[in-house]
C-alpha cells in the first residue's frame, strides 16, 4: 500500500538524479495512471525491505497502536486489550483502480490485500454476575482480502523563492473480507474454556474487527503522510513534477 504514495513523488525527478529501480512517467503521457501502475511493480521488491537513500524505511511489519474493546452491561461485560500488534502482508497490495490528477495533486486508490497476518498480546476480563475468568497471552489471527481505498491530496507551501508539496493527512477506508483470531492461554490454559472462547470470538469477528479497523486504518494513514511528507520537503515543486 504503501508503494503507490512514494513512488508519486518520485516520478518526476530529473533522469540523472533518478535510481535505476525508479520508472519515470511523464505528466502529460495519456496513460499516465497505466505508466505509475507498471513503475509500482517495479519498485515494490524496494518498499518492502525500505529504501534508506530515500529515508524510507520497510514497510513490514506495521506496527500498531492500542486496541481496547469493551462490551456488555455491568453483569455480563467483556473487556480486552491487545498490545505490541505487528502485522504482515500489506506490501503485497493489488491495485485495482488508479485514477490521478496531477494539476490537482490528487491521486484516489482503489487496493485489494489478499491477505494480513498479526500477531501481539493480549489481556482479557470477562464478567459474567459473579463470576470473573480472566486471561493473557498471545493473540494471532490473518484477514483475508481486505479492500481499501485511500485518498491522497496535496498543496503547495512557499519557502523562500521556492515551492514544496506538502501533503494534508491521507485518507484510508478498509473494507474487511474474511477473518480468523486465535488467543493462547485464555483463563490459564483451561482447555475447555479456551477453545470454546476461541470458537466464540470467530464466530462473533465483526466485534473484534469494529475495534482493531480503525486502529489500522489510522496507523497506515499516519504512517503515509508523515513519509511522504519527508520525501516531498526535500525537493521542490519543479523538481517533484517539471
């Protein structure tokens, strides 16, 4: 996901200044939006491992905030909090739709993500009248073919007698596929409990996925802007898109 972002404000450096693995597409080409598509092939083996020439550092794992889950009234209630979220998988995007305005400094994404692996801890009460069970542990779990739009625009800022892009904060939308969720040692290891818990919170997903979303959505969000933002207040306006 986080290719396209990057790659758009390397497009138009001047040639001598632009390394091999960066495909130039030209502002005026009619196929300008098919031209970035084939330059993010190119590039994405580069994402996913960082580029510290462009201070852009490896996009795997993303790493999460908190997320904490609270539900049900006071005598049946359930509250979690998951920590240390790492997830896996978002560098093998597929784009979907592309559609670009450069006199604009607009692009509008449409992406699929086969597939997201994470992994963190977790701690977990529930309260069912007068009886408590509590756990923590680990928690891992994948996403299956999440689809995303994200939104990009940016304005010019004047330095000087220069002009730099600068980015407003990214817009991402997620719009979540299949799922599965796996805690380890719920209520000490009990192995009647645990699985069952198990079964009950895949069964009931959409719970769990209406919390972490939002976490994601604003990670990969932050994430973007600030990047693109370091990339861009290095060059200048005519430099970035002659």
């Amino acid at each position: 996901m986080l290719t396209p972002i990057f790659l758009l404000l390397a497009l138009h450096f001047a040639a001598s200044d632009i390394p091999p693995y960066i495909k130039v597409c030209q502002r005026k080409d009619p196929n300008v939006d098919k031209c970035i598509i084939n330059s993010v092939e190119e590039l994405r083996p580069k994402m996913k491992e960082g580029i510290p020439e462009l201070e852009v550092p490896s996009i795997e794992p993303l790493s999460l905030g908190q997320i904490a889950l609270a539900r049900g009234p006071q005598g049946a209630k359930l509250t979690a909090v998951v920590n240390d979220v790492k997830v896996r998988g978002p560098s093998n995007f597929i784009i979907q739709e592309l559609k670009s305005d450069l006199d604009k400094n607009r692009f509008d994404f449409k992406l699929l993500l086969p597939k997201l692996d994470f992994a963190g801890k977790y701690k977990m009460d529930i309260q069912v009248l007068l009886l408590r069970l509590q756990g923590r542990g680990n928690i891992t779990g994948s996403f299956k073919d999440y689809a995303c739009n994200v939104t990009m625009r940016g304005h010019k800022d004047k330095r000087g007698d220069n002009e730099y892009l600068t980015f407003e904060p990214m817009k991402v939308k997620l719009r979540v596929g299949e799922s599965s969720i796996y805690l380890t040692n719920l209520f000490d290891g009990d192995p009647v409990l645990g699985p069952a818990t198990n079964r009950v919170i895949n069964e009931n997903s959409q719970v769990f996925l209406s919390e972490i979303s939002p976490v994601l959505e604003r990670s990969l969000a932050d994430l973007f802007t600030e990047m693109a933002n370091k990339i861009t207040s290095k060059f200048t306006y005519q430099e970035l898109f002659p």
